[in-house]
C-alpha cells in the first residue's frame, strides 16, 4: 500500500503536463489566429468560459496530488 501514493502522485505530474500542453497549445494557436489582440481576449472578464475550462483543465492534476497527500497521512497515522 505504499506503492499507492507515489502513483497518484506520478499520475498527477502526468496530468499536469498534459494539461500545460492543452493549456499553452491553445493559447498558441489563439496568439496565432488572433495575434497580439488574444491578451486582451484572454484577460477579458466577461469571457469566463476560457477561465472555467482551464480551471476543468487542471483539475485531474490537482486532484491526484491531494489523493495522494491524503494517502500519504492516513499511512502515517497507522
């Protein structure tokens, strides 16, 4: 059962990395499209849709490392 926590934790590097690629792709390909114009679009509040996404984004990373934080205290108590 050891073994457990360290796996959530690689998994959520795993996650993490696919969810900067997702991240920084798609900002590229906006900055591309758009060009210098996508900061603006990007930091406009009304567009909560692009922040509510990369917020879902990130949240399979998040998740594992707490999982794995979580598992790690209960092994410690016992």
């Amino acid at each position: 059962m050891n073994d457990l926590p360290r796996v959530f934790r690689m998994l959520g590097w795993v996650f993490l990395a696919v969810a900067i690629n997702i991240v920084l792709i798609g900002v590229g390909v906006l900055w591309m499209k758009v060009g210098p114009a996508a900061v603006g679009l990007l930091l406009d509040p009304a567009n909560a849709v692009i922040w509510l996404t990369t917020a879902l984004t990130f949240a399979p990373a998040v998740g594992s490392f707490y999982a794995a934080r979580l598992l790690r205290r209960r092994q410690a108590a016992d």
